[in-house]
C-alpha cells in the first residue's frame, strides 16, 4: 500500500486527503475527521505538538463538510452570525486565552454554530483541559467537546516525514542520512521542518551536496543562527 506524507510544510505545501501519511500517532485523529459527521455533539477538538498535521486535518475535514477555516485570534473581526450558517474550523483556540473579545466572539459562535445544526472543529497545541480559556461559559463548552490528540512522532513517521521533506526541496539524501538525522536531532515534527530548512539553505550556501558531513555542522549550529 502506498503511503503518503501531510504535515504543515515550508514549501510545497500539501493540505489534501491524499496527502496525509497515516501513523499509529495519528491515526484516531484521521478516524475522528472520518467519522464526521457522526461527531457527539456536533463538535471535535484537534490537539497536538506543532507541526504533527493538525492544520492539515482541518483542511482535509474542511473539503469533505465545505467548511470555512478562521483563526481564533481573528474572530473579532468577523461578522460571527455570518461564520454561523455552515461548518466552521476554528484554529489556535489557546492563543486567545487572553483575549476576552475573541473569547465572547468564539462563545457565541460556538453557540450558533451548532443551534444551526452545522459542525465545529477547534484545534489547539496543549490538552482542552489547559487552553486556560477565562471566559467561563466558553471553558465548560470547550471541556464538553469531544478531543482527540495527535501524538509525538514515532521512528517510522519521523522517517517518513524527514524523507518528504528533502523529497520536497528536490534533496536527494544517501541512504545512511536520515538515520543519522533521527539519532541527532530533537524527536518532533517541528525539529523536523526546522531541520531539513536549515540543510537546504546549507546546500545553496556553501554549493555542496547534502552529505553526513554538512548535516552535522549543521546539527552543531544552534536554530536561528547563521
């Protein structure tokens, strides 16, 4: 069987179905946007370290139910009754805790969302149970939905991924490379997009081919700096 990579990638980016690589850390959250629209209570919560596809998942599930996708944070800004008549993917809920504007507009759009009949999916890195949300209408409705955590990465995903990735950049690594990246590296998605960005940009700079060699200058050099 085929197996195929989605994750939120720096170039290239793929958000379809097709696209998303099935992994035992992922695979209840792909059988929850499955289940749709069978979800309790009309509503699923999406958490997980960043990078491990939740962005994904939600364009995924948003193409099936026609659904539009908003940003927590840019709730405020929007007509709310108008989010309100279809299937609504609402990202980063967390980052609003905060936010009492953005909290009281995500309650009432929460509210109607469902009054309609529609659907609500939220994401979120921590537990439901520490988007620390104050408003505490919107904490309870948050604790009543249903979740389903995309877990860290396991060997066989991170390969998987590392491997797209470079395939991505059109970086063809020899065979004995990616392990030594997972031997090395920090054990997350995001250390993973981080990673083969930063041996990209050592391949064009330095004119060299991607080699044990430049990955470990370039595992030595601390993110962020040149």
């Amino acid at each position: 069987m085929t197996r195929q990579l989605g994750f939120d990638l720096p170039s290239r980016t793929a958000l379809g179905r097709d696209a998303f690589f099935v992994a035992p850390s992922n695979a209840m959250a792909m059988a929850m946007i499955d289940r749709w629209p069978d979800w309790s209570g009309g509503k699923l919560a999406l958490t997980g370290p960043t990078g491990a596809g939740k962005t994904h998942l939600a364009h995924v599930w948003a193409e099936q139910a026609q659904a539009r996708i908003v940003q927590a944070g840019a709730l405020p800004e929007h007509d709310v009754p108008a989010l309100a008549v279809g299937p609504l993917a609402v990202e980063d809920v967390p980052l609003i805790a905060g936010d009492h504007a953005a909290q009281t507009a995500l309650f009432h759009l929460h509210n109607m969302v469902l009054a309609e009949g529609h659907s609500l999916l939220l994401t979120g890195t921590p537990p439901v149970a520490h988007w620390g949300l104050t408003l505490p209408d919107l904490a309870s409705r948050m604790r009543g939905t249903t979740a389903v955590a995309l877990e860290p990465p396991d060997d066989m995903l991170l390969t998987a991924l590392l491997a797209k990735l470079l395939a991505d950049r059109q970086l063809t690594p020899k065979a004995d490379l990616i392990p030594y990246l997972l031997s090395r590296m920090d054990r997350s998605f995001a250390a993973a997009i981080d990673l083969v960005q930063r041996l990209d940009a050592a391949s064009l700079a330095q004119k060299r081919p991607l080699t044990r060699q430049l990955a470990a200058q370039v595992l030595d050099k601390p993110p962020g700096r040149d």
